[in-house]
C-alpha cells in the first residue's frame, strides 16, 4: 500500500499526488498529457470552495471544460449528484479523470473535443459549465469569450471559471464583465491549502 503522505484529501476528495504509484503506472500506460493536464491545479480548490458555498442544484448536469484530472466536475458528481462530462482536447487525461472519479464513488462521461467544437445545441444539455486554470496563453480568450457567450445563448444557467490570476484569464474575465454581465472577483482560501486567484461567474 502507498505510503498516505502520497494523498490529499481537498473537498470531500481523495487526490493523488504525482508521486502515488497509480499515477506513475498511468503515466506509463497513458503517456504524458501534452495540454498542461498533467497534474493537479490549485485553483481546483479556488472552484470547489466557490461551490461548496454556492452549490449547484441536485442531479445538475455539468460540463467540465479542459478538465485535466476532471476534480472538479468529480466534486459536483460526488456533491450535488450531477451528471458530469469531462471535456479535454487531450484524450490522455483520461485515464486519469476515470481513475479519480472511481476512487471518489462517482462516475463521469468524458468527451474529446476543443472549446471552439463545442456547439450551441451541445450547450443546451447542461445546466453548468465550470473549468480550471484552462485561460494560460492570449490565443485562449476568445474561444473562451465565445462559448461562455454561446452557454449563455443555449440556456446553460451558470459558467464559472478559475485561475491563479494570469492576464489572459483576466483579460478575459473583464470583457465578459462588460459584455456579457458576468461577476469577475477575487478568491483566497487557506484550508484545505492555500491557494488564491480569481473566478469569473457568468449567469443569464
């Protein structure tokens, strides 16, 4: 058995460290996720905070965008009983999202696709949109403008989106602040660890 200071426990979840011989082996059998979804993100704990206070409704169904190692959407299955799709243009995160999710008693669906792909009539099958540290280079911010406001169009009722404070991200954050009447604010905790950033919300 691995030793337990291989784990964390952040919301309610069991998380592997990158050093826990299950992700080792996944590594192995996945190979490296090549979209910067190769660990966990502390502004993971900035969403999960921001949830567990401003819960989602029951059996919500939520699509995790850029999902990485998919903890939040895995939170909001394991929370809110939501039916959660684990988005990611890198399908070699999976493996890591599936072995989360069963570690958590939850299940998700997971889909291959880019931001851009995601269609209008796709927005429509959920209720929430939420997605971590996924706004890290410039050519990011409109792909991102456009589907928030596409979510929006389809009748999606809330978008939240988190990161540690990089300029695209706020760049971001403020144009659909003006555009769209979107909440852009300030976010620190200090437990489970301490992590800081900001969150842009987005409701009709």
């Amino acid at each position: 058995m691995a030793p337990t200071n291989l784990s964390r426990r952040l919301f309610g979840l069991t998380v592997r460290k990158n050093a826990h011989p299950d992700m080792r082996r996944l590594r192995r059998e996945a190979g490296e996720p090549s979209l910067h979804g190769n660990k966990f993100w502390k502004s993971s704990c900035l969403m999960m905070d921001y949830l567990k206070k401003n819960p989602l409704e029951k059996g919500a169904r939520v699509l995790d965008i850029g999902c990485g190692w998919g903890l939040g959407g895995i939170f909001c299955a394991k929370h809110f009983g939501a039916a959660v799709t684990s988005l990611d243009a890198d399908s070699s995160v999976f493996p890591f999202v599936h072995y989360h999710a069963e570690l958590n008693g939850v299940s998700v669906d997971t889909w291959r696709c880019r931001y851009e792909k995601v269609s209008k009539s796709d927005l429509a099958g959920f209720d929430a949109v939420i997605g971590t540290d996924i706004c890290f280079w410039d050519k990011l911010e409109n792909p991102l403008y456009n589907l928030t406001r596409r979510a929006l169009q389809s009748g999606v009722q809330r978008v939240v989106l988190a990161d540690p404070g990089r300029p695209p991200f706020r760049s971001l954050a403020e144009r659909a602040e003006d555009k769209l009447g979107a909440a852009y604010q300030e976010r620190e905790i200090r437990r489970p660890m301490i992590a800081s950033g900001c969150l842009m919300i987005a409701e009709p």
